[in-house]
C-alpha cells in the first residue's frame, strides 16, 4: 500500500511527480481541484454546495473541502493507496487529515516535500507563458506558500513523515529520488 501526501510551492513539479508515482504504483492521484470539479461534475450534495462558492469566484471553504477529501477516501479505489496533491494546505487541514485517517482506519507513509528555490520557480513559472503568470503575481503566491506551508512542513517533520526531495532537478532525477523513497508492488 501506498499512501503519501505531496507539499510543494506552485512551479515545483509535485503534480506531474504525482501522477507518474500514481501511474507505477497503481493508485489514485487525488488533487483538491479534481475533486471539486469531479463533485460539481456528478452533482453531489458536496459538489453543488462547492458549484456556489466557484461561480461566485470565491474560495471553497475549509470544511466544505474537508468533506470532500472525507467522501474521496472513502470511496473503493482508495483501498490500495492514494496520492493527495495540495491537501493539506496548513495545519488546521492536516489535523483533520490525521483524525479522518484515524477514523477509517488508514495512515500516511510520507509527505513528500518538493523544495526549488524561488528564484528558480519563478523562472520555471515565466516559460509557462500563462497571462497571470506575472513575476510579481509569481512571487506573492510563493510569499503566501512560504507562510502557510512553513508551519506544516514543521508539524509533519515533528510526526517523523517528511522527506524531502530537491525539485531543481531534472523531472528524471526527482523521479528517481522519489522511486527511492517510495516503495510500491508496481515500481520496477
């Protein structure tokens, strides 16, 4: 079974290293945007409460994302592992994270922790040429990163999950380094 959690800034590579590590190991890459959309698509309970907050361009909030993450790792496909991508995003959602685990009976292995420098991100995040991928815009969505992840980061070292990987290299390299942290029934 494997079952890991991924931290790391925008531009850091964790969702493409997600769902490569998703595909060797044969569970679901679970990212809090799948999910929404996926709810909405379905028309859940979930999904249309979460519907209202997105057509308004406002944030979903915390409690209303939490069931959600609560309704996907309930669900069948989940039995052998899972991925999460960008849940949780601070230390409120990762004690909900560890009380739902518990409550179902599941556990984490590892948070991985995708560390770039920002000079590096930002970079990254330019040749993407998207129209809101402004260097200053860039910046503060790190800025804000910086602050609510820091505390995280610090709680799942306390708990001995965390391993970190430098996410400057190459995507084979950080693949590799993943491949060596993480050990499932279907990674050659």
């Amino acid at each position: 079974m494997t079952r890991l959690i991924f931290l790391g800034p925008p531009g850091a590579g964790k969702g493409t290293q997600a769902k490569q590590l998703s595909k060797s190991c044969e569970v679901p890459h679970i990212s809090t945007g799948d999910i929404l959309r996926a709810a909405v698509k379905a028309k859940t309970e979930l999904g249309q409460k979460a519907e209202g907050y997105m057509n308004a361009g406002e944030l979903v909030p915390d409690e209303l994302i939490l069931n959600l993450i609560r309704e996907r790792l309930n669900q069948a496909d989940t039995a052998k592992g899972w991925l999460l991508d960008g849940f949780p995003r601070n230390v409120e959602q990762a004690e909900f994270l560890n009380n739902l685990l518990d409550e179902i009976e599941q556990s984490c292995d590892f948070i991985i922790n995708l560390e770039v420098p920002d000079d590096a991100l930002v970079e990254r995040m330019l040749e993407r040429g998207r129209v809101d991928d402004k260097e200053e815009v860039i910046r503060n969505r790190l800025e804000v990163y910086r602050e609510q992840t820091e505390p995280l980061i610090a709680f799942y070292e306390g708990q001995q999950l965390l391993r970190s990987v430098d996410g400057a290299q190459s995507m084979k390299q950080v693949t590799e380094a993943l491949q060596e942290i993480v050990t499932c029934d279907a990674v050659v």
